[in-house]
C-alpha cells in the first residue's frame, strides 16, 4: 500500500513536457507530400494535420535522406513549397505561406485567415481512454484539425467560436470557446443553442505540450449506438497487438456497450451471447461441462481427458477461473478463432481463445471518477415449466392404478433393504379401506380432501424468494507524464431463489504504468477478490412432490413427514424405541439443522516490463503470480435426519428393553472441512522486432520468445462427528474398527453399508507445467500484401518424460490481400474496403491433469485393512500417449461499402482433430479395463458472418443494427478402441459414433402402441415388434445432434438526444433435444425415500386405456405388475423413440435496455461529467420450434428432464456516473 501510494504521488508531480528528438530515413523522386507524410509517421510517430485544399497547391518532392533529424529533414521537404509548418507535440501542423507584406505567424489551417488564439485541448472517451484520430473543426468548417496519440489537439480559433468535435462511434458534438481554455458544451451537430443531448463533458485541466504551455480544454464524448470504422481494430492475442490491416486470422470483438449494460450475470462470458460469431454460449443443463464453444467442437473427451472449453486469457496470462474479473473492469474483449490467431497459444489453443483486456489509466489524464451500479430484480422460477398433475387429477390416478393384490401390505408396510419405497398418505388410505379398518365413504371423503388442496403457494413461498442481482463499482483513473493508474473497488451481492442463501464478492483491482524513461515501461495490475458464501441445508423441492402435501398447517406450525423417508410407520417406531433415537423428518425444520459456508480469496499480479533496445527493437517480459484459496465448511447438527440415521447405522441395540451401544458419538453435529489452495506462475520473455522501411513499401514485424507456466492445487480436507460448535470440540471414533467389521448386529439391518469408509483426513495435490517456445512473424508489402507465420512447441509434465510424445509442434501460416488498395478498385468509390484472408495452421489440446500420462500415476493410500501407507496406481500408463492437434483452414472476407454504412466479414473453415484424447478400452489383462489414450479423429465446416450496418445517421436520431451468424457442423471421422456396439440399446446410449456428428442423438424408430397399450418399434426389415431386447444398431435412428447448428443474434441500437434504446435477440437452431417421455406406466404411485418427489408427467392423463385407444394416443398404457411389464415390453422403445425427440430450435429476446442521460445544464449543476440511468429487461420472449411448451435453455437435451426456468423477464435499474 505504501509502494502504491508513493508511485501515485510521484505520478502526479510529475507531469512534464518532452520534445523527442527523431531521425527520418527517406528515398523519393516526384513523390506527393501525402507520400512523405505517410513515411514520416510510420517512423516518428508524428501526425501531420491538413486539409486536402492545402495540399492542392503542393508540387511533388525529390528527396534522399539517411537517418536526418526531423526538423532538417521537412526544412528540405518544404524548401520550394507554398507551405510551411510548425511542430507542436507530437502535431505537425501544415499551412500556407504569409502573402507578401502580410505579418508571419499562424495563418490558420486554411491559409486565409488572420492570426488567433491558439486553443489547446484534449479528447477522451467516458470511460477515460484518450481518443486519438478524433475531429475537431470549427463550425465554418474552414478549420480541421485531428486529435494525437494522445487525444490531443490544437486550433486556431476566436473566442465566441463554436468548434465541432467528431469521432466515429461516438456523438458528433459542439462546443462555444468563453476563452481560451474554456468552453461550454451545445447541443451535438444542431443548429441552435439548446442544452446537449450527447452528454459532452467539457472542462479546463491539463494539456502538455511541447512549448511548455499546459492549460487547456478536456473533453469528454459520449459513446453512440453505433461504431463503424473498422480502421482503427487492434487486435490483442495476449502475446501481442497487431492492427486488423495487418493480421490475416479470423477473430472477432463484442460491442462493449453490450456487453456491460448485460446485467443478469456477472459471468463476462454470458454476456457475450450472440455477439460473437463462431461463439455458442448453451445454457441448457445438458451442455454444464461444454456450455461455451467457439467453432463446434475440437475434442471429445470421453468419460474424461480433455477440456471443451476455450482458452481464457486475462492480461496475457491464462487463467481457469474468471468468476474474479469484474465485467466492468473489462475494456476489451478478443475472441481468436482460427490457427493463425490462435497458434501462438499452442497446445492450449485448439478449442479457441477469449482475450480479456482490462482497463488502465492514461498518461495526461485528469483524475477521473467512474460509479456504475444496478439491481437486477429477478423474481422467482416459472412453476408452469413442469408439467405435472394437480392434485384433482393426481387422486384419481392414485385410485386408477392401486393395486393391493400385486403389492400386498405386508410388503409395502414392513421395511425392507430391496423396497424402500415410502407408504405416502394417499396410499394408506387406499389400504386402509382395502383392509376394512375405514368405510368406502370414509376413503373418498379423505381422498377428497386431499384432492382439494394445492400446495403449489407453499412450494412458491415457503422454499423460493425473489432473486436479485446486485453490483456497485467505484473505478479512479488519472495519470501524468510518466505516470497514470486505474483502480476500482467492486461490490456484488447475489441473492438467489433460495432463502437462507447468501453470496457476497468483494473485489479491489489497481493497475498502474510507470514510463521511466522514453526507452522503460512497466505496469503492474494487481487485484484481490474475496468470495463468501452461505446456505442452509439443501432441500430440492419442485412442483414433482405430491401436490397435495402441506409443509406448514393452519396454525403455523411446520408438518412432519416421516412416511417420506426410508422407513414404514411400524418399523420406524421399533428402530426408534431400540435405538432411542427420534426418527421424524420435518423438512422445514431441517433447513434450520445445517449449513454450507466458503470463504474464496483470490490475489492476481501481473507485471510487464517494455524495454527499448535498439531501433525497432525491444523486449518484453510478463510475469503472472495468482494464488487463491477456498476453505468450505460443512455442518450437520446432532438434530438434522443425515447425523440421525448415520448414528442408526451404527447403534447396536437388539431389543427395545436394552441398552443402545453406540458407535458414532451420540452428541454433538457432523464437521466438515475442505480448503482448496492454487498457486500459478507464469514467466514470458520475448523479442519484439518491429519496423518499416521505404516509405512503408516494406512492415515486418518479427516475435520470439519463451515461456514457462506452472499450477499447483492442494486440497485438503477432514470430516469429525460429535462436533460442538459452541466448544468446537468433537468425538472419539474408531475408524478401523468400523471401516473393517462395522457393527456386527445393528438396529437396522442392511441399512445401507455396514462399515464406514470416510477418511477422517486427506490430502491430495496436482501440479502441472508447461514450458513453451514460440516465434510469430508479420510481413506487409505496399500496405496491401501481408503474411503471417507462428511456431509453438510446448512440454510438460501431463506426459512424464516421454520426449517422442512432447515434440509435437504447433504452427500457421496466412495471407491477407487488400483488394481495395488495388489501382483496378479505384473506380468503385462505393467501396470502402475489401480483403481476402487465407490461413493455414495446427493447433493443439492437451489431456487433463491428473487423467493421462505417458507414465504411471501414483497415489497415497490409507486402509484400515493393513497397518501403515500404501500407494495406488490411480492413472496407468500409456506411452503412446500423444496431444491432440487440430488442422484449420480458413478464408475471409473483411468488406465496408457505401461510406462504411455496411461492413463485415465472411468466414469458410474447416477443421480436423487428430488424436483425440478420451477413455479408450484396455486389454482386460492388464487390469484396467479403460485408460485415457488417442482413439480417432474430429471434423467440423462451418461458416461465419458479421454484419454492421448504419440504418439511419441523423442529426439527433441513429439506428444501427448489427447480426451475427455462425454455422458449424462436425462429424467424427474415425473412433478406435471403443467398446463394442452390439445391440440397440448399445446404439442409442451412443453420443458418439464414428460417421455421426458429435453429441449425436439415436432413437428406436418408435412405431406406435399395439392393442395392450405396448410401445412397438420398427426395425430395419419394415416390420414391427414390442420384444425386449429385439434391435440391432442398424434398426436405430440418427435424430440429429445436442449443439446448435446455427447459433447468433442480431442487435437493433437507437439512440434520440439523450435516449438510447438497445433491443438484442440470439438464436440457437438446427439441434433437437429429448423430451421427458418418463412417467408412470407400471408399479406404486409413490416417490423416491428422501427424494421430494412423487407426482407425475401430466401425459399420463392421455394413457392408453383401452382396445383402440392406440389409434389416438401414444402414451403407453400402465401395468401395474413391474415384473410383468418389464418381460412383455421394452418402455424404451417410446420413451427414447423417436415420438420423443424434438426440435430445440429457439430465438430469445435476449435483453431490452433504455438509457437516459441527464441534460449537459442539469449534470453541470450538481458538479459532475455524466450521468446516465439504464433500464432492462431481460428474455422477454421466446419461439421455440417445439409444439410442448419447452424452453430448450432449461432442458436437459440428455435426458429430457426440465428444470424450472430462471430470470425470466427479468428487470434491471442501473446508473453510470463520471465525476
């Protein structure tokens, strides 16, 4: 804190100005000035500011120079010209010669007009960032200059003036000088004086410049709703920045606006949901281990070995995790996608990379204070998602299928380990009528009462709570000449559906740049994150419970359930007399008898240092050190039903006059403990060669360098019982006695296992390094040809020793050609910008930890069976273990026509996975029947559009619609080692399959119900049966595929003076999905012991029930006997058939967000640059392709089971403020 404090102080002392002296190299005969001027800035840096009408009276220019300073270097350009110049800055401003006897001095850009007051001033974005290229003319339009590399700018102007400050993406705005460094904001590009609209922010601060003087304008411009030049794209790779000109691979940026006004999420990748092109974000519950995808999918990753995930990039340095970056912190986002934009990141690359940049200070900048904050009003889940009966519905078929003959009382009332089913009140009714101890009347009148009760509100209110979404950011920036710093405190607190649950993050972020010299940079981003969160007991209660059973009476007081658990009446009192221990469940009750804490810190460092070594020359180091812990506790109380029946397990007590013994301490709760600690490093070390040569006839950027990355995770966890935790002391217990013989004669027998297995303590740790070498190289020619080449080769300890596995590297090549430059293209005015890219690279994956090695993977072990340590072989060997490489090819079009009104960019690729890593199967006597290895091979085509497009570009009103669309499709190509398909069954499990897409859905060909009600399947010979086991694979239907085909949004942004209106859809098309065919077709209407479920599919209301009712209906018929039902038919045969997958094609109004920015006199007032409020309201609507009602973002495309669909209309309030 000190060191931080010290650097601030310094960085504000010490704004300076510099002159910086510069030499020019230069080769030309009858050039343009143009020509020269464009040399002299690719090699100084400097900007020449002109109008065209200036350089209409300039001659051509001969002239050789071999590293002259600059100022002698334009004395000779300017020789013999009618202009002259004057240098300020890093400004050359160009102008006309005095007329004869006219007194000397600035004339004015124009070259017409009288001597003025020379205006400083400098242009920046509202989040802070300079912006360079800027316009700033004067209303007469006779005057034009553009702002430096710095956002600065100087202009010749009388006071009373009003100067006209323009820059695409942002709102053209007008300001009226009051002198020379004051001014007061107008309305943006109007024609009156009315109050602005654009929020333009225009204050006196600091201005350096090269005479010394630094007083001046600071003004800030409001981002529009839409941002067209393509121009000014640079390019983030984590390794390096390179201009969109330059770079022939295919990536693409998110409308940042977007991305942070996205408010139902603090997830950055969430936000980035149809922005993206190439980029799928599934929210389905099926898609929880792939749920981003950039391009399809690379690998497989069978039951284990890889990750589907991309790479994620902070800062340059990778991380796993980015729930610690604050989405407002984020200035930049690049998603690389191909081998040529990707490749430098090696055999981590493969499924994509997500460059995050994150937000700095700049040098000059005044201090600057940005509060951004919102409440996201959730609301509950949406019920009606789960088509289940009501209670009327749900009585009757209660009567329909009971059935005491097939399950007799004694069966159902007597505990047994192999029929644990709960006897839940419905049913005893039923039986209790059946055995005479009530009348028929008595049993409906009961029946009836509880037909006539809903518990739906209870559900709602009593286990649900509206969820929020709420975040605060506090962000200061500033800087000086050799010094600037951004940092922001953040607060998010996320209260889920949940109650009793809590989430709260706490995050501080500072990165600071430090120029200590024109040839020494370093900046430091350091940032801690602290994440606490609480809940109570997990409950899982869904609208699937009987829908008649109350949890709280008339009166208040919670209802015990114990029928719910494992336990018949008449057994539970015996086991809890025996035993003396209470055996009643009351779920409300149990929310209160436990908890689950976590405490999360993590602290990220990243340094880099920039040193100049030569002309063109430099190094770079990035050194990242992020260490992190998470400590999670876990509390039973003595009262809670697990510590309870755990106890019963391990109680001895044959009869209910003796005394229990027991084994587990019969006091005190059960404590768990399990503290996670990470620890990464990474080293980088490069050379950067970048230079030109020939008046820019010839750019070559060259890159080499090293890298070593390591990542260690300890865990560490313990479990005590008896635990006190007013005294925090705990019990005694004999862990090898209980692990071995356990307790000989039990209170309940067979309850579950009869040894405990816990370890009271463990440790496990897994490390993982990687050292890389790498090399990239960019060559342009005439600033219309450029080539692009990398080289990675990448080892680490995921593969032991083995040198023969390591050495597989990775590499690109691509092209760029910029037809528009072209002299044949000079005709089609119409075109702004046109250009072919073409690439060609291999990329890679690697296993992951743990799961693979070229050598044995040893563990610890501790047994109570033997007397001291041992060691397991947890991973066997494979020493023909290799990476995964993927070979892309991709070609691009990049185009913008009509004045950039349209622009975008086409891309055609296709990928080829070799060695794909995933479990493959072992020779049965080596003792391991599967290892993870390489086993076949990946491919996917797709194609990827962007398109920008400025509707309508008034005065006060623009319309900008942006879409997106990515098409992928795969296919695996080859698949060895796998097991065996041999049967149907075997087929329609498959999710991958040699000739079938990845995530591949078969199905019985479902063909209908015969005269019982069974489900009957046709086979491949056209015939039909309803026999067990009776397909073949080639009886089996291809029904598509779980990922999306066809993924994008489009996004409509409006904005009308103060008001924005910002309106985004995504889709998600071309996939299918299970739908939940599961319901009661045979056995007891009753739910699962401890599971609250017990209610049904609502199809059951369609059941076959009689001859002909095939004709009509699909659903099959209930048979009450499982045995009988499961020997004459195959349920499968429609519950997986055909009849049941369908589409989970969708389009979703993804968010609505208004914004209003409070008038330019009004924010004057109360001492502030800007304010803004925002409004949103998220997933709106929804088309779906299915006929059933089904969100396909909250099904489970596997299984076909829904879970109740979240944030659903959700609204947002927010405001931005700039101090």
């Amino acid at each position: 804190m000190k060191l931080s404090m010290i650097l601030l102080t310094v960085g504000f002392l010490s704004v300076s100005a510099k002159s910086l002296s510069q030499n020019v190299s230069f080769s030309g005969r009858n050039v343009s000035l143009e020509t020269v001027f464009s040399s002299v800035k690719q090699q100084t840096g400097y900007l020449f500011l002109y109008t065209d009408r200036l350089l209409r009276a300039a001659k051509p220019v001969s002239v050789t120079a071999e590293n002259l300073p600059l100022e002698k270097f334009l004395k000779e350009v300017f020789k013999n010209q009618p202009l002259e110049y004057k240098i300020e800055g890093k400004s050359i401003f160009i102008e006309a010669k005095p007329a004869v006897g006219e007194p000397a001095g600035r004339q004015g850009i124009s070259g017409t007009e009288a001597p003025l007051t020379l205006v400083r001033g400098q242009v920046f974005d509202q989040d802070g960032q300079p912006l360079v290229g800027a316009s700033i003319s004067k209303k007469s339009g006779k005057v034009v200059t553009i702002t430096d590399a710095a956002g600065r700018f100087t202009i010749d102007a009388n006071v009373g003036d009003v100067l006209v400050i323009s820059f695409v993406g942002f709102s053209t705005t007008t300001i009226k000088l009051t002198s020379a460094t004051t001014a007061v904001a107008l309305s943006p590009s109007s024609n009156d004086d009315k109050a602005s609209r654009s929020r333009p922010v225009v204050t006196t601060g600091t201005v350096a410049s090269a005479d010394g003087q630094t007083g001046g304008l600071i003004i800030t411009l409001a981002r529009s709703s839409f941002k067209l030049d393509t121009s000014i794209i640079v390019v983030s790779t984590g390794y390096q920045t390179i201009s969109k000109e330059r770079s022939a691979g295919s990536f693409s940026k998110p409308d940042m606006t977007i991305v942070n006004n996205r408010s139902t999420s603090m997830n950055i990748l969430q936000r980035l949901d149809g922005l993206i092109p190439g980029l799928t974000v599934n929210n389905a519950p099926s898609s929880s281990q792939n749920p981003f995808l950039v391009r399809g999918l690379s690998t497989i990753g069978i039951y284990g070995g890889t990750s589907r995930n991309p790479l994620y990039v902070v800062d340059g340095i990778a991380m796993d995790d980015l729930s610690s970056i604050n989405p407002q912190d984020v200035a930049d986002i690049t998603v690389l996608k191909d081998a040529t934009s990707a490749s430098i990141w090696g055999a981590r690359a493969a499924n994509g990379v997500i460059v995050i940049t994150t937000k700095k200070g700049h040098a000059n900048e005044k201090l600057r204070i940005n509060y951004d904050g919102f409440i996201s009003l959730q609301g509950k889940p949406d019920f009606s998602a789960i088509h289940v009966l009501n209670s009327q519905q749900y009585i009757q078929a209660a009567k329909d299928v009971f059935d005491p003959v097939t399950y007799p009382w004694n069966t159902v009332s007597t505990y047994n380990p192999g029929n644990v089913n709960p006897l839940p009140p419905h049913e005893l009714i039923l039986y209790n009528q059946y055995r005479g101890i009530i009348s028929a009347e008595q049993a409906n009148k009961s029946l009836d009462s509880l037909a006539n009760i809903n518990n739906g509100s209870q559900i709602k209110n009593l286990w649900y709570r509206n969820a929020t979404l709420m975040n605060h950011s506090i962000a200061v920036s500033g800087g000086g000449n050799s010094y600037s710093f951004y940092g922001s405190l953040a607060y998010t607190n996320m209260q889920s559906n949940r109650p009793g649950d809590k989430n709260n993050q706490y995050k501080v972020n500072l990165r600071q740049d430090m120029n200590f010299n024109k040839n020494i940079k370093l900046y430091l981003v350091s940032d801690l994150t602290n994440t606490i969160t609480a809940a109570a007991r997990s409950i899982d209660i869904t609208p699937s419970f009987y829908p008649y059973q109350l949890f709280r009476d008339a009166r208040g007081n919670n209802i015990s359930m114990p029928y719910m658990q494992s336990f018949p009446d008449s057994s539970r009192i015996d086991f809890q007399n025996r035993s003396r221990i209470n055996l009643d469940y009351n779920p409300l009750d149990e929310l209160n008898y436990g908890y689950t804490k976590s405490d999360a810190l993590m602290a990220r460092l990243v340094a880099g240092l920039t040193v100049k070594l030569w002309k063109g020359l430099r190094f770079e180091g990035v050194y990242g050190y992020v260490k992190g812990s998470n400590k999670t506790t876990s509390y039973d109380d003595a009262k809670s039903y697990p510590v309870r029946t755990e106890l019963l397990k391990f109680t001895s007590a044959p009869t209910a006059s003796s005394t229990p013994v027991y084994y587990l301490p019969s006091t005190g709760g059960k404590y768990s403990l399990l503290d996670i600690a990470q620890r990464n490093w990474t080293v980088r070390n490069q050379l950067v060669f970048d230079q030109s040569w020939n008046n820019n006839v010839h750019q070559l950027t060259l890159l080499a360098g090293q890298e070593a990355q390591e990542q260690l995770v300890v865990g560490t966890g313990s479990t005590v019982r008896g635990y006190n935790e007013l005294l925090q002391t705990y019990g005694p217990v004999d862990y090898k006695t209980l692990g071995t013989t356990g307790v000989t004669s039990p209170v309940v027998p067979s309850f579950g296992a009869s040894t405990l297995h816990d370890d009271a303590f463990s440790k496990n740790e897994m490390q993982t390094r990687f050292t890389s070498f790498y090399a990239n190289a960019a060559y342009t020619y005439l600033m219309k040809y450029s080539i692009n080449g990398s080289w990675r080769i990448d080892r680490s300890n995921l593969f032991g020793l083995d040198r023969s596995a390591q050495n597989r590297p990775v590499w690109s090549v691509g092209g760029k050609w910029r037809m528009s430059q072209e002299d044949f293209m000079r005709g089609l005015t119409w075109v702004d910008n046109l250009a072919l890219r073409a690439t060609y690279g291999i990329t890679g994956n690697s296993p992951a930890p743990g799961t693979a090695s070229s050598f044995d993977i040893l563990s610890g072990l501790n047994s109570p069976f033997y007397q001291g340590p041992g060691l397991s072989i947890s991973t066997p060997a494979n020493r023909k273990l290799t990476w995964e490489s993927t070979k892309t090819i991709n070609l691009g079009l990049d185009f913008s026509v009509l004045k950039n009104r349209l622009n975008g960019s086409v891309d055609v690729y296709q990928k080829k996975t070799r060695d794909l890593l995933g479990s493959v199967t072992e020779n049965g006597f080596s003792g391991y029947p599967f290892m993870v290895g390489n086993f076949g091979t990946l491919e996917n085509k797709g194609v990827e559009l962007q398109l920008t497009s400025a509707n309508i570009q008034k005065k006060d009103f623009r319309w900008t619609t942006m879409f997106t669309m990515g098409y992928n499709k795969n296919k695996i190509t080859e698949l060895t080692n796998t097991q065996p398909i041999v049967t149907g069954a075997d087929q329609v499990a498959q999710q991958y399959l040699a000739g079938y897409p990845a995530f591949a859905v078969f199905a019985y060909d479902f063909a209908g119900l015969d005269n019982m009600g069974d489900p009957l399947v046709a086979l491949a010979d056209k015939t039909t049966t309803k026999a067990r086991n009776a397909t073949k694979p080639q009886d089996i239907q291809f029904a598509g595929t779980y990922q999306p085909i066809w993924s994008g949004g489009m996004s409509n942004l409006f904005s009308y003076k103060g008001f924005s209106l910002s309106i985004n859809a995504i889709y998600n098309l071309g996939h299918v999905m299970r739908r939940n065919g599961y319901g009661l077709y045979t056995g007891r209407l009753t739910g699962g012991p401890g599971s609250f479920t017990g209610n049904i599919n609502s199809d059951f209301e369609n059941r076959w029930k009689k001859p002909g009712d095939e004709a009509f209906t699909n659903i099959p018929s209930y048979v009450s006997s499982s045995y009988v039902s499961g020997t004459r038919r195959d349920l499968n045969y429609y519950i997986l058939g055909k009849e049941n997958v369908v589409s989970a094609s969708y389009i979703k109004l993804r968010d609505i967000t208004l914004s209003y920015s409070l008038p330019r006199m009004l924010v004057n007032r109360i001492k502030t640059e800007n304010i803004t409020f925002r409004v949103q309201v998220s997933n709106l609507m929804l088309w779906k392709a299915n006929h059933y009602g089904i969100d396909p973002e909250f099904q489970n495309a596997v299984t076909g089971f829904t879970t109740m669909p979240v944030n659903q209309g959700a609204l947002t309030f927010g405001a931005h403020v700039t101090f």
